[in-house]
C-alpha cells in the first residue's frame, strides 16, 4: 500500500473477494536522506511520511493490520546504482520496471513467502488470467491507465500468486469506490515523478550520490564535425531536442551518445527512425522456448502505442523488425511484446 488510492482501493476489493489481508507498505527511499525536507517536490513522491499515514489510515479503516517493511538497501543497490550506472554509460534505464522486478516481485513475494501469504496484490491497471494450462498477464481495461507495459517481468511462478484487483476498472471508477468507503485518499493526485529524483534533475541526484562532476564534451554531427560543447552525457538522451543549446538551420535531436569518446551525436529527425530492435536480458511469460520466428506487437516505451512486426529468436535475446520503422529506439528502454491484450514478455533495448 503506497498511500495512494489505487492500492487502497485493491485492498477493499480483495477482502470483498473473501482473502484475510495484511497492508504493507514498502520503505524504499527517504529523501531527507538527501538533505532535502519532505516538502515541495517530494510531497509528489512515495514514502513519505504522509504516505504512510494515507495508507495506514485506510487499513485501519478496513480492519487489516499495516507494516512498513525497510526495503530501502535493497532499492539503493537494485534500483538507484542501476539508475546511476545506465547514465553514466549513456543509456536511459526504466527505474519503475527494476523496482517492479526487484523490490515488489521479489523481495515482496520472499516476505510473504516468510508470512505464510498465498497472493501479492497491488494497485496495478493490469489483469491476470488461467487458460487451463498456464496463467496470462493480460492489459488493464481502460487503455489510458494500462500498466501492463512495467509488468513484463512476472513469470508463470508469480503471476499465481499476484492479484490485480482494477484491471477491469478505470481511474475514476477506482476513485468512486474511495469515496464511497470515505478513504482519506479518495481524491489524492497520482504521483507522477521517480521517487528518489522528485524534481526531474536526474543529473544532480547523479553527481550528488556518486560525488563526481561529469565531464563535458563535444556534440558533433553523424559526420563527426564539432557543433559545440555539451554539459555530460548524462544530461542527455536519445531523441533529445530540448536544452541543447546548438544553434543551426534544421532541428537537431541526440541520435548516440559515445561514451568511450565521451561525445553526443546530433543529427535530423529522420535519422532517430529504425525497424530493427535487439533485447537482452530476456523474460518469455508463456514459458519453454522464444518461437523462432513469431508475428506480433511491440512497445518500445511506456507511452509508445505498440506497433506490429516480426519476433525471432536471437541467442540469449531477441530481435524483432518492425513492419514501419519506429522514432528514438532507445537503449536501457524496454522492448515489450504482444499478442493482442496478452503480454508476451520482453527485454532490456541494447
């Protein structure tokens, strides 16, 4: 239970299905750890001292009873040094996703395992289905909420033991539900930053943790010609236009960032467009074998509307052509696969 109103709300529904509920609420990051007060920005975050009241003010509300459990050395080294290590290597990684795989369907599911629960329920858009022969992670209903983009990561093991209890709601369904109940946090805005950069300067909490300056260097365009000087590549990202500061006839757009040069390639718009994508690092849901040749959809990014193609079978990863080539393919991202409603699984984008 995170203080907001999607995982209180799937608390409700789990108990009106019949299930004896334990509320939790994970402790993953304190941004007074930083020296910065729990205020402003980081109202707008999880973890907060609010939050916890939020959530534990809706459990009592529902007679359950409420633990935090102090995950937060787990998030540093699985989440954040992740977080910090893809930047500096010039690639842009999904924290949701790590903190999805390492901290809830991990760590979680081994203490509920320890507590003796049958399920891990949370707030996730998504749903989960038995066809008889193996459980399928399936899209939320309300295609503007779906979450199942994050969720790729869920095996046959953890998908029998997980409950998605607003699959088939949407928001406001949700949030009538709340009010219905008289939870505190019925009308509760979403939270909309990562937990540990409240402010969307993933550069400074980069420098501020690892204590070093990076090095600026040279932009140059797909030529190798020196445009100008950039401020470090990790204030950068693929298909970047904004804050770079570079005067010229045409927009430009970051198409690479060379580490080893420690240089940042600008280039039109036109050349952020491939078909060609490769995935390691991979989770197939159905279980057995990734088909070595397979048609279906896939997403390159959260917000990205997944686009049909062709799936084969690479190694230890996989590639997939898209039928249209897709903008700004970007590594660290995640190559999510569909058929239909059904994930697939997916892959980390190299």
């Amino acid at each position: 239970m995170s203080g907001g109103v999607d995982s209180s709300v799937a608390a409700k529904l789990t108990l009106d299905m019949g299930y004896d509920c334990i509320g939790c609420m994970m402790k993953l990051y304190d941004i007074s750890d930083e020296g910065v007060p729990e205020s402003g920005n980081a109202a707008r975050t999880c973890c907060s001292v609010d939050d916890a009241e939020d959530a534990r003010s809706v459990a009592y509300r529902l007679g359950m009873p409420f633990y935090v459990f102090n995950f937060k050395d787990e998030f540093r080294q699985q989440v954040i040094d992740r977080f910090i290590d893809s930047y500096l290597k010039g690639i842009t990684p999904n924290p949701c996703i790590e903190c999805n795989r390492h901290l809830k369907f991990e760590r979680l599911y081994q203490r509920a395992l320890e507590l003796g629960c049958d399920k891990i329920v949370t707030g996730h858009y998504a749903r989960i289905e038995y066809n008889g022969e193996r459980y399928v992670l399936k899209k939320g209903l309300d295609a503007s909420k779906d979450q199942s983009y994050v969720l790729f990561r869920l095996t046959q093991e953890l998908l029998a033991h997980t409950l998605f209890p607003l699959g088939a709601l949407s928001k406001d369904e949700s949030r009538q539900i709340a009010a219905e109940n008289g939870f505190v946090n019925a009308s509760k805005p979403d939270s909309q930053d990562i937990c540990f950069v409240p402010d969307g300067d993933y550069a400074s909490v980069i420098e501020r943790y690892t204590g070093v300056k990076v090095p600026g260097g040279d932009f140059v365009d797909m030529s190798g010609k020196v445009l100008g000087r950039h401020k470090g590549i990790i204030h950068y990202t693929i298909g970047q236009r904004r804050g770079l500061g570079i005067s010229a006839p045409e927009p430009l757009y970051v198409i690479a960032i060379d580490v080893p040069d420690n240089k940042v390639v600008l280039g039109p718009d036109e050349a952020l467009f491939k078909r060609e994508v490769f995935a390691a690092d991979v989770n197939w849901i159905p279980g057995g074998d990734i088909p070595a040749k397979y048609r279906c959809l896939a997403k390159i990014r959260y917000h990205h509307r997944e686009q049909p193609g062709t799936l084969y079978a690479d190694g230890n990863g996989l590639r997939f052509v898209f039928d249209e080539p897709q903008r700004a393919i970007t590594p660290g991202q995640s190559l999510v696969l569909y058929d239909g409603d059904e994930v697939l699984g997916g892959g980390r984008i190299v």
